[in-house]
C-alpha cells in the first residue's frame, strides 16, 4: 500500500523512503512480529473458548500427553499478520511477490480443513492422505503455472550469470551445473514444494522446534533474495541475478517477523500450536521461494533440519518393512533424541543451533563459487 502510494500520488517528500525494499523489508518484519504479538493472547483464548485442542497421537512420547488439548490452528495467527504486513509495505506490481502470498495462504487454508477435520468433526486423522496429496499438488500447479509462464525464460547478464529457467545451480559453482528439459524441471519444482512442505509439517513435533527452524531459513532467504535481485552484487557475488527479486525480502521478512512474534507463545511449553495450518503454508512458502531463487540444492544445505527429519522417516519407514527392525527409537528423528533422555527443550535448541550453522554455510557458499 505505502509503495502504490508513493509511485502513484504526489505525496510528501520523505514517503520517498518506501521506495526502497530494505526499509520495506524491515517494517513488514516489525509489524507482523508486532501483530502475532497483540494477537496472541486473544487468539489463544478464541481457540481455548472453540475447544480447538490438539489430539496427541497415542504411538508418541509418554511425556507429550499431557500436552492434549492445548489450542492448535494457531497458524491462523501468522498467515494474518503476514497477510496484513504484505498489504502494507508489499509491491503488488511484482508477480513473484503475489504468487507466493496467494499460494501459502491457499495452502494455509488447506492446514486450516485438516485441521478442522482433527478438532472439530473429531477425525483423528484429519483430511484424507490422498485429499491432501491432491489439493496440494494443485496449489503447487498454480504456482508453477504461474512462475513459468511470467518468469522470462532466459537471462543473459554481460559481466554476470546467464542462464535459462530451467537450468540448475549447485553450491561451490557459480554458472549452471545443467540445463534440464522442461519437464524434469517442472518435476523438480513439485519436488521442491511437496518436499518442503512435508519436511516442515514432520518437523512441527516438538514446542517450538519447526517455527524457530523455518524463521532461522526465512530470514536467510530473505538475505539471499535481497542481494539476488540487485544487479551489481548478484553480478559481484557470482550468483544468478532474478529481477526484481528482492521485493521477495519483503514476503520474507514479514513471513520471519509473524514467526519470531508466534514463537513467543510457541517455545516451551508452548501455549498453542501452529497445526498444518502453520506448517503446510510455511513449508509451502519456503518451497517456492527457492524456485524462484534458483537455490533449489542449497536448500538441501540451507533447510538441512528439514531434509534429516523427513530422511529419518524414509529411514525408519523402509528399514522397518524391509528387515523388521526400526533404525531409529522412533521417528521423525527428534522423537529419538527424546526416547534418549534429552530434554525437549535441548533437542529444540541444539536442532536450533544446527539451523544457524547450516545457514551460515549457505551464505558462505556465495563466496566460495
């Protein structure tokens, strides 16, 4: 809104300053952190008075049973404070901008049927693995609709990265590794989005663990779109310069802001939980940002929690039908470390420390290229 209106009106001259994406970025992290804040309490009392408590599976930790009941669709919280803040300080001109609000709120509300489905119509298993299967797919299928088709299909940089929309970068190597056809491209984008998706669903386990872990990887890729839509450093960091791509940072930031603001009452013990309604739009939001980066295999580095947690289910999973014993005491890995001894709240924060190393490692790849 503050951006249509300086480009648009004959406005007092310090409105100027929204004109750039760096203050942009930084009050749409302030707000929507501001906003879950004021909200939360409120919220937390609305789902305590609906009775929209969490149903604890009855194969997990002894020591999680005692956290039935506490409120979930607690995403709802996020996906408006990051609904509001992209309405303030968003650039509604640029269609990556619109593409990635619109398809993780369509995914949000798809975590808000489920979890309905848990809490309300008393389903334990909320929708059908199959149903959501489909209407995810579909959302993705939008988004990649949409990407392709307004997305120009080749880059061509005189002192940069040229490259095509489907060509595939690696970390430690700055031109493209391949130019893929089209439709192994396509694959890898549903990859990319049904993967993450599913890695921070599997993660959402333990108080706090999935939203400091994809608030840790949003304010990274936030960095990462920032200076992969400016010109002169894309050209001088030797990555594939996106146009316009940091008004990305803005999504990110408010995305970012609205998670640090839920994780107030998330960390332990959490006072509500995110529900699939938090975490299929968070890991659907990270899936697609990445596409849009090109970092689709640093992501493997960048979102390393996510890979482990869904690998230990694979794991555990295939072992377990193809020999009869489990690898792991029990998966997604953090249950593990539980079954342990540790504490939750070590395995949260120590899972914590692992996402900012591995961050740290993602952005020093852009220097080692």
């Amino acid at each position: 809104m503050f951006e249509y209106i300086y480009n648009h009106y004959d406005v007092p001259g310090f409105f100027r300053i929204f004109g750039y994406v760096s203050f942009r970025a930084t009050l749409a992290g302030l707000t929507s952190m501001i906003i879950t804040f004021l909200i939360g309490s409120k919220t937390i009392q609305w789902l305590k008075k609906l009775k929209f408590g969490e149903t604890i599976r009855e194969d997990g930790p002894k020591s999680h049973q005692s956290k039935a009941g506490t409120p979930t669709m607690g995403g709802i919280m996020i996906l408006f404070s990051l609904v509001i803040s992209c309405i303030l300080f968003g650039n509604f001109n640029n269609v990556h901008f619109n593409l990635l609000l619109i398809c993780t709120v369509l995914l949000g509300l798809i975590g808000f049927l489920d979890d309905y489905t848990k809490v309300v119509i008393k389903n334990k298993n909320g929708l059908k693995a199959r149903t959501k299967m489909i209407l995810t797919i579909i959302v993705a299928s939008i988004f990649i609709y949409f990407y392709y088709k307004y997305t120009p299909k080749e880059v061509y940089r005189n002192n940069g990265i040229s490259y095509q929309i489907t060509s595939l970068f690696i970390p430690f190597y700055k031109y493209p590794l391949i130019t893929m056809p089209l439709f192994i491209a396509i694959l890898l984008w549903y990859f990319a989005i049904l993967g993450t998706i599913h890695g921070v669903n599997l993660t959402d386990g333990l108080d706090g663990l999935a939203i400091g872990t994809v608030s840790i990887v949003t304010v990274t890729l936030g960095a990462l779109a920032y200076l992969t839509g400016t010109p002169k450093v894309a050209d001088y960091l030797n990555i594939a310069y996106v146009e316009n791509a940091h008004e990305i940072s803005v999504f990110l930031s408010a995305l970012a802001g609205a998670g640090i603001g839920f994780l107030w009452y998330n960390a332990p013990p959490a006072l509500v939980f995110m529900g699939d309604t938090g975490s299929l739009a968070l890991g659907g939001a990270l899936g697609m940002t990445i596409i849009i980066l090109k970092k689709e295999i640093l992501f493997l580095i960048l979102g390393g929690i996510f890979v482990i947690e869904a690998l230990s289910v694979i794991i555990q999973v295939t072992s377990f039908k193809m020999t009869g014993k489990r690898v792991f005491k029990m998966a997604p890995i953090h249950h593990h470390f539980e079954l342990m001894g540790w504490p939750e709240t070590r395995v949260v924060i120590r899972f914590w420390l692992i996402g900012i190393i591995l961050s740290l490692i993602a952005i020093s790849t852009l220097r080692l290229q």
